[in-house]
C-alpha cells in the first residue's frame, strides 16, 4: 500500500512519480507544497523564492487574496454551466477584458494552445469570408523561434526539432520567416495570407525583445497587405513587461490578441482571444467551442484578474522593478553573464557556458533558495511574480551572484 502524501519526503514523491508520471517534463528537484505571494515552500518547509511564476500565469502570486476570495465566493454558488446556457458571470468577464485590451470581443477557451488553435482558426474564416481568398489556400506567416503551444498544428509551425520531431504528419498552410525581420515579412505575406502571428517579445525562445519598431512595422505591413496581425501575449501579456499588453510599448493594436496563463489568476485555466468584430464576428453557433470556456468560474477570476490589471498598479510594479532587475543584471555581465535581453519583470540571462548549462545554474540557484529555469542551453529566463518586493529581487539577483562566482 502507498504511504499518505503526508509522510512522503521530496526524495519519496520524486521517485513515486517516476514510473507512473509521462517523462514529458524535466522539473527541477523540488517539492512544492505549499505557497504565498513570491514564495513557496517544499513539504520539508524549505522557502524558495518564486523567479519562474509559472511561466508568468502567476503574475500576482500564488494566491492572490483578492483572486482566492473571487474563486471561493464563485465556488459557493456556480461554477459550470457549459455554453449550452448562459451563466450570469460571462457577460462582465468579456465586456471588462475587451475595455482593458481595447478590443471589441472575446472568445473565452482555457490554455493558451486552444486560444491559439482558436486565433488559426478565426483568422482562416476571416480569410475565406472577408478577404475571398479560394478555399482551403489561407496561409499564416509565423516567425522562427516561435513558440505557440503543443498541439499538432501548433508543433506543426514550430523550428524546435525536439518539438516536432516523431509528431508528424503536420498541418499545411504556415510560412515560417526569421524574427524581427520585417523584409522577409513582406515577401512571405501574398493574397492568401490570413494573419501574421508572432509573440511581441519571444519567451521561450530565451526573451528576444525585438527592436524598437518592428511591432509598429508589422502593424502597418499587415494593414496594408490586408491580413491580420495576430500577437501571441499569452506570456507577455497582462502586466509582465511594465505595460497591460507587450504590443502598448510601441502602441500598436493587433487585430487579435492572444491571452493565457496569467489571465486565471494562478488557480484555473483561463485563456482568451480578444479581437475586433470584424474578425471575431466571423464564427457562428457551432463552428467553434469549448465545455469549460467561459465557465463561471473562470469568468469570475478573470475578472477578478482584469480587476487587479485595470488600476494600472501590476504595469507600473513591473516597469519600475524591472529598471532594479536591469541594473542587477547589467553589473552581472562579464561576471558570468555574458548578456541578457528584459523588458519589465521578465529576462533572459545567457549565462558563460563555461560555468555551467542552464540546468545546473538552476540547481545552484534553488539550493539558494532561488526558483528559476533555464532555457535553450545556457539562458535562465526570470519572471518573478509581480508582486515580488525590491528587497526580494535584491536578494535573488545576490543569490545569482553567488551561484555565478561558483
Ligand atoms: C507565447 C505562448 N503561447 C502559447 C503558450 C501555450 O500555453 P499553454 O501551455 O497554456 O497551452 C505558451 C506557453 O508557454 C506561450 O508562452
């Protein structure tokens, strides 16, 4: 018989998930079993400092008072209806999160790869409907590097063989150009170009922060060219770079925004596509859904989290804060940084391989107390909550230091 969770140490569940747990993960060896706002703590009640957030669906923490009391209260009255019925928490989630994003409608899904398998799918019935282009010729211009999700068609577009690699066959219709390159943008996009889709800031691929103009070129081209520009701000959205969306740093307004992760409040899945009526008004009932999009819970932390996003309080804690996280990196470079890329509270740190891969600067770091993880080879991206005080992210770029000078 197996023991209660309870009398398991870390070393126990570690090795109890082994045989009965998918490998599709490499997590770093700690137990989490407890947290609260930037912290967290392992069942044998070592503290660490959160610099990951869930790959920023925790942009406010863990647990959040205001979005935990918004979840209980929900859970005590409603919490699925399917879109069969209406439910009396919907109608205020999307009227709020399309003010906040200055859009005009919203397809409520739950992960980011739906909301993304959604946008394709909007942005090809756009294309038929609107735009005329033949049946079944749509196209979407993607960048390399990119990253979108897991799904078949999502790994379809992507440039990371691991990723691809036994996956196959893949979904036709995507062009793939380098990032940040605007003239390859141009001969790529032709009349059957439905959207280009690209993140504004590229997370996974280490935080490459394109340059100052090429969001404002991709609006424009797109305009032009008549396709749509759909930006991928399920990590770079809602706070994380000192502003509401990645795209207001250069006050750009995609047709279609992509949203995720943080949007839940670090307690359900709640993703979104927000868009102009023009586009989203191409789906009909039927031609798209989900069971638990728009769930009532999700509805209700939504807007919970819209709530917290909409006093402009987050952007301006990741905007200042993440002036202190530049300057801490900045004095790091040549001691063991060899360079790093941030906007706001969000940072990809290429660490001197020589001192070690991503991975065990990593296991330094959490043995400091310091929750982070590396990206591609060498590159530790941070994203710590933004709720994390100045002092704590002193203290975790000192633990940086240290693990560094090892
Ligand atoms: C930019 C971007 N899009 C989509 C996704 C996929 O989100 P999910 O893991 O919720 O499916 C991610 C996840 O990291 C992401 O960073």
């Amino acid at each position: 018989m197996t023991a209660p969770a309870r009398s398991r140490t870390s070393a126990d569940l570690i090795r109890a998930e082994e045989p009965v747990l998918a490998h599709n993960y490499h997590p770093l060896p700690v137990v989490v079993a407890r947290a609260e706002g930037a912290w967290v703590e392992d069942v044998e009640g070592r503290r660490y400092l959160d610099m990951l957030a869930g790959y920023s669906a925790l942009n406010f923490g863990h647990r959040h008072p205001a979005l935990v009391e918004a979840a209980h209260r929900q859970l005590d009255r409603l919490t699925l209806t399917s879109r069969a019925f209406h439910n009396d928490r919907l109608a205020e989630f999307a009227e709020r999160l399309a003010q906040l994003t200055g859009q005009d409608m919203v397809l409520p899904m739950n992960t980011g790869a739906e909301a993304v398998e959604s946008g394709i799918k909007v942005a090809r019935k756009w294309a038929y409907d609107v735009k005329g282009v033949p049946a079944d010729r749509a196209t979407i211009v993607v960048a390399a590097d990119n990253f979108h999700g897991r799904t078949t068609t999502i790994v379809s577009f992507s440039t990371d063989e691991t990723a691809r690699s036994g996956f196959g066959p893949f979904t036709p219709g995507f062009r793939v150009v380098p990032y940040d390159d605007l003239a390859a943008l141009e001969e790529a996009v032709d009349e059957t170009t439905a959207a280009v889709l690209i993140e504004p800031i590229q997370g996974e691929a280490g935080v490459i922060v394109p340059r100052d103009g090429y969001l404002a070129g991709v609006r424009e081209l797109t305009r032009r060219r008549n396709c749509l520009f759909v930006a991928d701000e399920i990590q770079s959205g809602l706070g994380r770079t000192g502003r509401t969306l990645a795209v207001d740093h250069e006050d750009v307004e995609p047709d279609v925004v992509l949203l995720g992760k943080a949007l839940g409040g670090g307690i359900v899945p709640v993703s979104a596509v927000v868009g102009r009526r023009e586009v989203l008004g191409v789906l009909n009932p039927g031609e798209h859904g989900s069971t638990f999009g728009g769930n009532p819970l999700a509805a209700a932390v939504g807007t919970a989290v819209v709530e917290l996003l909409e006093t402009g309080e987050f952007q301006h804690r990741a905007d200042t804060l993440g002036a202190v996280l530049r300057d801490g990196l900045t004095r790091l470079v040549g001691r063991g940084v060899v360079g790093f890329r941030s906007r706001g509270l969000w940072a990809g740190v290429d660490v001197d391989p020589a001192i070690g891969s991503g991975r065990e600067i990593s296991e330094r770091l959490m043995r400091e107390g310091v929750l982070a993880k590396d990206t591609h080879g060498s590159t530790i991206r941070l994203a710590p909550p933004l709720t994390v005080t100045e002092d704590e992210l002193l203290g975790a770029l000192a633990s940086f230091e240290k693990v560094l000078a090892v």
